[in-house]
C-alpha cells in the first residue's frame, strides 16, 4: 500500500538547512496497522505528511498503491487522496459552520457520491451519534467530534487511513473510547491504519511499530 525509498525533508534556516528526516525506507503493506513512534520532534508527524502526499519531500520517492506521488502535482495528488485516503487529526478538523451530518457529506458529495447523505448518516450511526447529526462542532464535546472526525474518514471507505495523535485532545477514559471505536471500525473496513502517536499503549494496539528518533528510523518491532 505504501512504498517510501530514502526519503528526505529539509528546510530552510539562517545559515543554512534544518535536516527534518534522513533517508526513510519502508513499506507498509495492504491491511496492515502500524504506528509510527517517537518523542516530540522526532519527525514522525512530518513522515506522515509525506506519505499521505500532504507535503513535497526534498528528496527520495513515495508511492500509494503503485502510484509515485513524484509524478503527480498538486491536484493529482489530492485526487488520489479523495480516492484512496481518510484522515483522522488530533485536532479534530472539523468546519465549524457545518453540522456533524454536513462535515461527513462534504467529502462524500466532492467525490461525487450519489448517496452522500445516507452513506454520512450510516457512519454517524456506527460511531453513536444519530441522535447528534444537527449538532454544530461547538455543540459537541471533544470525544463527539472526533467520533464525527472517525465518520468522515471512513465514509469514503477509503484504502488508507492516517490518524496523526488522534487521542491527543481527549481526557483518557474518551481517548480510549475512541481508539476502541478506531480500531473496530478498521478493523470492519479492511483499511491500512497508519497511527502517529507518542502513547506506547497506543502503537501497542498496531500489528507493526516503527520507532523515530532525530529523524531516522532506528527501530522496528
């Protein structure tokens, strides 16, 4: 499903370039769970975005499901995440002018699904929140959003799903409620779940870990 060879990001600094990754090799195949670890500014977060096609690599290659994200500009790639890819973000974003029911249609009805409404209105259910699909993001607590979040990403029925701290603003009893929700639903879904995440217990949860440090890849369990 994903396929990465010495990737690279760099950026600008006074005097010079900040090295952010080194090199990244991996492949992560079709099913498969696996999270990503590693202390704050370690990196993974920034792999992330580079595997998703979020952001441009200074160098090396990624590839989604045969396809080289090098070969693709900008709208190309964005077309291949409305295909193939969902996202789930610590910070929930969600727009906040929209209903629960109106941020899990919009994907829906961008891809051009004839039953968007329906489809929204299923993955509210299986996430427990029928009775809340009216309900604006500033009506919901921390946890009710991210289930919408969990909704709108597995919508789509995407191939792929990234999930970047998806626990990270929740207390620890709606964070773990969460998580059990995220991997039932993944696991009912067939999805790739690639998981950023510094919580241990967490990346426990995934049948494969990687472990980031200063930018490179220095473990894998």
């Amino acid at each position: 499903m994903i396929k990465a060879e010495n990737l690279q990001k760099s950026v600008p600094v006074a005097g010079g370039e900040l090295e952010i990754l080194k090199g990244i090799t991996l492949e992560i195949k079709s099913g498969e769970s696996v999270a990503i670890v590693g202390a704050s500014g370690s990196g993974k977060s920034t792999l992330l975005g580079l595997l998703a096609g979020l952001d441009e690599a200074s160098g090396g290659s990624v590839e989604i499901a045969g396809v080289a994200l090098n070969d693709l500009d900008e709208d190309g790639r964005a077309l291949l995440r409305g295909q193939k890819v969902g996202f789930v973000f610590q910070s929930f974003q969600l727009l906040p002018a929209l209903t629960a029911l109106e941020n899990v249609m919009l994907p829906l009805e961008l891809a051009g699904h004839a039953n968007a409404r329906a489809e929204a209105e299923e993955f509210l259910s299986r996430v427990g929140l029928s009775e809340r699909i009216t309900h604006y993001p500033r009506q919901m607590s921390g946890g009710e959003q991210q289930r919408v979040a969990i909704a709108r990403a597995f919508a789509s029925r995407p191939a792929l799903l990234f999930a970047d701290e998806p626990t990270g603003n929740l207390d620890t009893t709606t964070g773990d409620h969460v998580i059990e929700l995220l991997f039932e639903l993944n696991a009912q879904e067939d999805t790739t779940l690639v998981l950023v995440t510094h919580d241990m217990g967490l990346a426990q949860r995934c049948e494969r870990r990687l472990v980031m440090e200063a930018g490179s890849l220095v473990e894998e369990t």
